[in-house]
C-alpha cells in the first residue's frame, strides 16, 4: 500500500498526488507555520498509508476467528481499495463544493467511525463494513492534502513541502507490516484496528485546531450520471472477480463482471464526449502517457498481489507467528523506501528507460525466489526474495510515473495524474482478487495427500507466477518508452 504506496509518495513522483484533480489556484496564498497548519493531513495521509500495508498480515487471524475462507478474507484488501478508486476521481469536484477543512474533517470522521466498527464487530460483514468506511476517507485524505499544499506553500516551496509528505508517507509502509504483527502477537488483530482510531483522533484534533481552508469553493455543475456510472462499473467489475474465489464461475459472477464492463463502457464514452467531463480520458490516446502507465498499473498489481501473498504464506505455509512474519517483513519495507527516495534523482539524471528495465529485472529475480520458497525454506531466504523485489519496484515504478506525466499536455496533467491513481487502486484490487482465486485454486490442486501447509504454499506459487507475468509485461513495455527531456509537453 502495500509496500512502498507508489502514489502516496512526494512531488518528486507526480503521479502519486491524486490530488492534482484540483488546479493550482493562480493567487499564491501566504500561510504563517503552513508545516503545522497541514499537520492534521500529514497525520491522515500516513494512516491511510498505514492502513492499507498493515491488513495482509491479519488475514489468517482473521479467517480463525470468523471461519472464513481466504476467498472472504481478501475483502478487507480489495474493498478498502476499491473505496480509494471510487472515491478519487470525485475528490477534485468535492473540493469544489465543500470548504476542504469540513471535508477532511469529515472523511478522517468516517475513517475514525470504520476504524471503531471494525475493532468491535462481532461478525465478518461488520468488519468490513467499517474497512470501506476507512477507504473512503482515505481516498479522500490523500487528495486533499496534495491539493492543499499547491495553496498553503509558496511555488519556491512546493517542492519541499511535497517532499516533506512524501517521506512522512513512505515511513508508513516500513513499520506497517512489523507494527501489526507485534499487535497481533501480543493483543490480536482488533488492536490494529483500536490504533488506527487513536490516530484517527490525533489527526481530527490537528486538522479542526490548525487547518484553514486554502482552498475556493466555486461549487460547478455535477454530472451525476457520470459519478454513478464509475461507482457502479468499477464496483461491479471488482466485486465480481473477487466472487470467482468463493462461487466460481456462476451466472451472478459473470453477470456482474459483464454488467461492470458495459457501464464502464458507457463511462468512457460519455467522458470523451462532455465538455466539462468528470475525468478527461484524452490522456489514453497518447502513447507517450498510455504505455508508462500501463506499466505503472502492471507493476502495482504486481506489488500488491505478492505482498498480500508473502505474509499469509510466512504464516499458513512456514508456521511462523504475526510477530515473526512483521519482522521479516521490515528489511524489504526499509530498502523499498530508500530506492523510492533514490529513484526520483536517478531519473533526473538517467532517464525512465534504463531503470526500469534494471527494476524490472531485479522484481523478476525476487518474483523467482520466491518462488522457490517451501514449507522447509529458511526464513533468510524469504528476506532476500523480498529485498531484491522490493529494491526492483520503486526502480521500476517510480520512473514510469514520471515518465507518463512527462508525457501529457500541461492541459492534462490533472486528469492523468487521477487517471493512474485511479487505474493503480481498481487494477490493483483486481489483482489481488485474482491471486487468490490462484492460491485457492493451487491449493484445490495440490492439497490431496498433503497437509495445509504445503497445501498453501503450493497454491501460494500459482499467485507468484500471476505477479512474474505481470512484471514481465512491464518489462516487454520499457521497450516502447520513449524519453521527453524537460518538462511536460505544451
């Protein structure tokens, strides 16, 4: 959210402020102490963080608590993101019509109420239930706290302030795995939940002390069938590849995955033909955006599916603790964040191309360790796959976005910076989704005359082949990029 969230990062990385649906006023404000008057967000935006790269390792806790199968459990990771998707594209509009310091206020609230119902729930649904709710406000604080500080920080200082929240982001996914496995082993997987809401609190309180509104309301025209269209297409998509797990291809399973892609259709074509539409699409039909962002999405996928994998894997397959599986989880977290940092310099002075074929190698050298990870393995091992993939993604993905930003019309770099972070959540549940119709259906293979754990790791293999195409597509892709020196294209 995953290890090393991509599109939570700083400046450095454009793609990753899906907040750029919402342009830079042309009046630069002044704010005295903006760091602190932007606390309360810098708060939201890394527990949003934390909240998506600390679930996965919850998951059998989970299913031994509730009797769910891995099919039901997947929905804390799918539903969380599918929430972020749904809701991004409309964050532009709604800071449009909400004063931004009630809106943050608003989704850090619903974060807080999802967090308190999931932590209390006495049953699965409920659980999830509150997960959307965290979704939701999350899809919301991120965007929000990139579109304020186009307005709080003076251009001279945008840069930096960008940098500042990236890094505050990126400690997220470094202490997100190990975090929850040591509450895990020492409360259980409700004390995940009860931290999120004590943040939840400490963000209100900073935002309703120290957050203006920097930001005007000129509340425009809504195209409603548009937002309706988006909820009900990517909904219905996602939610009928996650059901593949646990109904196999049904008619209601193939009916929603049908009934997604129409309305879905019917999303674009309205898109590209409204003047004023709720996501410019035009940005698809350049190849200099297209195939960088094609990569991006593949290597997200790819990302999300392996680590929903890995700690579940450490877990159900090797036998080893919460705790233990955190732990061996921090090297991997702590490279990813130093190579996302070291990614943005590199491409200033290297270029998109050669360090994603570089990226792309090494995540295809990790994706093959693990692999070759048994009930038997050593947990050292498991360390060294995860390292090696977690240096080759940041190297891969990070430029990639640069690249496709690089590559739009100053015009559409709004919309494509909402359109990858759009493409990022939905693809990305999607993949996760997939991979565990995989591991359920390895396990179904391989299961006959073995015990649950190689069972497990068996199928946990077929999901780690699914992320290896994935990279390799990435790859195949790096051979059509093309490099746009300087700034983005008049």
């Amino acid at each position: 959210m995953l290890s090393a969230s991509q599109r939570s990062q700083s400046a450095q990385f454009p793609s990753s402020a899906p907040t750029a649906a919402t342009p830079q006023s042309s009046v630069t404000s002044s704010f005295e102490h903006p760091h602190r008057l932007m606390l309360g967000l810098y708060i939201g935006a890394f527990l949003g963080m934390l909240s998506e790269t600390s679930m996965n390792i919850a998951l059998p806790a989970l299913c031994d608590e509730f009797g769910i199968t891995t099919g039901t459990a997947q929905w804390m990771v799918v539903g969380y993101m599918l929430a972020i998707g749904i809701v991004l594209p409309c964050v532009g509009l709604l800071l449009k019509w909400v004063k931004a310091k009630t809106l943050v206020i608003v989704a850090l609230s619903c974060f807080l109420v999802g967090a308190l119902i999931s932590a209390c729930a006495p049953v699965f649904a409920l659980t999830l239930a509150g997960r959307i709710l965290q979704g939701v406000g999350t899809g919301i604080v991120l965007p929000a706290m990139y579109a304020s500080i186009m307005r709080v920080f003076p251009p001279a200082s945008i840069g930096a302030a960008n940098g500042v929240a990236g890094l505050v982001i990126m400690f997220a996914p470094v202490i997100g795995p190990t975090l929850a496995g040591l509450l895990i082993g020492t409360f259980s997987w409700r004390a995940i939940f009860a931290l999120f809401a004590i943040v939840a609190v400490a963000a209100i309180a900073c935002t309703a002390a120290f957050f203006v509104t920097p930001i005007e309301t000129t509340r425009p025209q809504i195209d409603i069938i548009s937002v309706v269209a988006s909820v009900i297409g990517f909904g219905c998509l996602v939610a009928g590849v996650s059901l593949v797990a646990d109904m196999g291809a049904s008619f209601a399973v193939i009916a929603l995955i049908v009934v997604g892609a129409i309305v879905l259709a019917f999303y674009a074509h309205r898109q590209l033909h409204l003047d004023a539409p709720l996501l410019d699409l035009k940005a698809l039909s350049l190849p200099s955006f297209a195939v960088p962002a094609v990569m991006v999405t593949c290597s997200f996928a790819c990302t999300l599916a392996i680590m929903y994998i890995a700690p579940q894997e450490l877990q159900r397959g090797l036998g080893l603790d919460a705790t233990i599986a955190g732990m061996l989880m921090l090297a991997g977290g702590v490279v990813n964040a130093i190579c996302s940092f070291a990614s943005g310099r590199l491409y200033d002075r290297l270029g998109a191309a050669p360090l994603v074929r570089v990226g792309a190698a090494l995540a295809i050298i990790g994706s093959v360790l693990f692999l070759m990870i048994g009930v038997t393995t050593a947990p050292a091992f498991f360390v060294l796959a995860h390292v090696v993939f977690m240096i080759g993604i940041p190297l891969m993905q990070q430029p990639a976005q640069s690249a496709a930003l690089k590559g739009l019309p100053r015009q559409l770099a709004a919309d494509g910076s909402t359109i990858l972070n759009t493409m990022q959540q939905v693809v990305g549940a999607i993949g996760t989704a997939v991979a565990t119709c995989l591991i359920m259906a390895g396990q179904n293979a391989e299961t006959a005359g073995q015990n649950a754990a190689q069972g497990f790791v068996e199928g946990s293999r077929h999901g780690y082949i699914f992320g290896l195409v994935l990279i390799v597509v990435a790859l195949l892709l790096s051979m059509m990029l093309r490099e746009q020196r300087g700034a983005s294209q008049d």
